[in-house]
C-alpha cells in the first residue's frame, strides 16, 4: 500500500488499551503501517510533546476516538492548514444519559470534536443516520467507515464437550444501555421453570453492576483483556447483545468467530456485516422480558453460528480492506 504520501498520515488515538476502540485504532496502525506514523507515547504529557512534534510534518490526521488531547492535535492542524477525520466510536454524550451518567465535560468535548474535524467516520451506516438526524449541523460533513472483522480470531473447538450448552455470555458490564440486568431477568424466569442457565458477564461497573451480581446464576468477570474475552465466548453456547443503542459493537462477530451462537439486539450496528439474519436471530424490543425468555429459550436449543459466519463477506470485511478505504478516503482530504 505504499506510495508517494508515505508517513504523511498521522493515527491519534488510544491503540493500547482493553477498550474496544483501542482495538480498532490497533488495527488501522497496523494496516496502514507503510502508509502512515502514529502517536506512540502513552503518557499525558510525552503524547502532548508527541503530538506537537509530528502534527506540524503530516499531511492529515486521522483521529481515532474522544480525549482531550485529540482536541488539541485537531486545533494544531487547523493551525497548519491541516485537516482531520474524525472516527467516532460512540455518541458520548447519548451514551452516558442512557447510562445515566451525564457529564457536560465530556459532552463539551464531544461537540469541539465534531465541530473543528473536516470529516466525521461513523463505525456503521446505521451510526452514520443516526449523527446526521440527532447532529444536524454536521450533516454535510458525515460518513461512515464500518469497524472490520479480523478473521484471525476464528476459534475452533476441538471436542463439543469444551461448549456449556447452557453458557450464555454477555459484555458491557454494568452499563444500563447494554440491558444485561434484563437478560438476568428473562434468565431468572428460565430457570425457574427448569432450566439451568448461567450467565457470564464481562466489562466494566456500572450502575447496574450490584443488581446484575446479585443473580445466583451470574459470575461477573470484570474488566478482562481481549485474549481473555476470545476464550471466554469459546466456552459458551450463546452471546447475547440486548443494547439499546450501539454504534458497531465487535463483540456479536468476534462471538461467532468463536463458534458461538448469537441473539442481537436491532439496535446494533454491527448488524451492517452480520447479514442473512432471521426473526429468532434479533431481539426486536431489548426492554421486552417475555421476547427475551423466548428468544434465549428458542437459541439455546437451535443454531445460528454456522449460517451467519457462511455469510459474512470474508474479503470485503477485512480490515485490510477497511484500511485501504480509510487511505482512498484521507488521501481525498490531502487533496
């Protein structure tokens, strides 16, 4: 992928640590090596002095995700003449009042974002509609660049006895928007009419965390790194994401790359790759109880890992190919 605008291209972002954008901008470093630099400091201060230093020698930057310092590194361009995309995970300032979490810092911050970039990348077309119709002002400069799969992961089991049959893990921890506090719900009812499902949940605390763990069936893992999360969805029979509002979300592809079933929320934009999906497949209404007993009851005696993962576009899906598209699409801000 080398050619004349070789390291002019600048990465800005998070790449190191256990949050699903930092993954992301892993993987775009990774892709784009030959054809771009990126901020290696992890440090406030040394990426500060990194960011003054290589910001004024690129030709446009391409910042992955929400800090404060990215505010700084879009200022300098603007100052140099250079201009910015804008890769934005998630709608921080949504996000946190369905996680009823409001900080009008963070929110602040959000908007400086979309305001001094040239150019917004949503991770999903679905994510992309969404900006334009609650952020109207920046209609006009909103795209989209869907989040890649990294084929790599595919996990194969070597007996079917590695598999609990009545495994069902979830992500996102304790945060309200994921709903898991409603799996544990339709899960409770399940089990009280017989069954024994467990629930394995992974992320971060949140407000809903004490109500979640108080369910005998839950073993709630905290925070755990990505290697971890691969070999955890490998042990389970089902991966259910019940969110009511997701821009991408990796974790239903990296599921099935594990040879895990899914049951997905229609709110999730991952659902612009994962394509011949059936009505079983989606929960259509992530707070409706009775929808979940059914669905989880109905999923954990069917498959649907086989005919999904067959569907996924393995060439076009890639974040080789992702990569050269964010390089066709930077090269065309460079001008």
């Amino acid at each position: 992928m080398a050619g004349k605008n070789t390291k002019k291209i600048l990465i800005i972002g998070d790449y190191y640590s256990k949050t699903g954008p930092a993954l992301v901008t892993k993987y775009y470093i990774d892709n784009l090596k030959d054809e771009a630099s990126y901020i290696r400091s992890t440090g406030k201060l040394s990426r500060f002095f990194e960011i003054l230093f290589k910001v004024p020698k690129s030709s446009v930057l391409f910042i992955s995700g929400h800090s404060k310092q990215n505010i700084y590194a879009m200022r300098l361009g603007r100052l140099f003449g250079i201009k910015s995309a804008y890769l934005m995970h998630g709608a921080v300032e949504y996000e946190n009042k369905i996680n009823h979490a409001e900080d009008p810092v963070m929110a602040s911050d959000e908007h400086k974002m979309m305001e001094l970039c040239d150019l917004i990348l949503a991770v999903s077309r679905q994510f992309e509609e969404w900006i334009k119709k609650n952020y109207p002002e920046y209609e006009n400069k909103t795209s989209h660049l869907t989040n890649g799969i990294d084929w790599d992961l595919i996990v194969e089991r070597s007996t079917a006895d590695e598999r609990d049959p009545n495994g069902i893990i979830s992500v996102g921890g304790g945060m309200p928007r994921k709903r898991i506090l409603n799996i544990c719900k339709a899960i409770s009812i399940l089990n009280e009419g017989g069954r024994s499902i467990t629930l394995t949940v992974a992320g971060d605390k949140g407000e809903d965390s004490e109500a979640i763990r108080s369910y005998p069936f839950v073993k709630d893992l905290g925070i755990i790194s990505h290697e971890e999360l691969m070999k955890e969805f490998h042990k389970h029979k089902l991966f259910i994401q019940n969110s009511v509002f997701e821009t991408f979300g990796l974790a239903p592809v990296e599921a099935l790359l594990s040879d895990a079933d899914v049951l997905i929320s229609g709110k999730c934009g991952s659902l612009s790759v994962i394509k011949n999906t059936e009505s079983e497949d989606i929960i259509q209404d992530p707070d409706d109880i009775q929808e979940l007993v059914q669905k989880i009851g109905y999923m954990l005696e069917n498959d649907n890992h086989t005919r999904l993962i067959v569907n996924l576009d393995k060439e076009n899906t890639s974040w080789k190919k992702r990569s050269k598209e964010l390089l066709t699409i930077l090269q065309s801000l460079m001008g």
